[in-house]
C-alpha cells in the first residue's frame, strides 16, 4: 500500500519533513487508546524525517502511549 503527497516539485520539503509529489510506502496503522490513529510512512526515495505531531521527538507521547505503539 503507498500514500503519495501533492505538490508540483519533489524537491521542496514541506515544515514536517514531507516531500512535496511523492509517494511513500504504508507500513502499517494503529489506533491508540486515546482514539488517536497513525498511519507509520517510509520514504523509499529519500532520508528526510518527519517531525510534526506524534513524531519521533513529538510531545504528545507518554511512554504508555509509546509502549502501546510499540
């Protein structure tokens, strides 16, 4: 399964680390607890990282909701 993000130029990078018209491979999803679902993205193509909400270094997790994620 893959998602892809719109744009006009894979070359520009969006704040959260997103390649503007690329895809990206669906590693897998998950529903927390707290009803938040996530959707775990590779970038076959490239080394950027993503760093918006529920990011590696993101603040909204605890280390149940980690633990949880897995």
């Amino acid at each position: 399964m893959m998602a892809a993000t719109p744009g006009e130029s894979d070359t520009q990078t969006n704040n959260e680390g997103f390649v503007s018209n690329h895809a990206y491979v669906v590693l897998g999803v998950k529903q927390l607890s707290n009803g938040v679902r996530l959707v775990k993205l590779r970038n076959p193509w490239g080394s950027e990282n993503y760093t918006g909400p529920w990011s590696d270094n993101s603040d909204l997790w605890t280390p149940a909701l980690r633990a949880e994620a897995g």
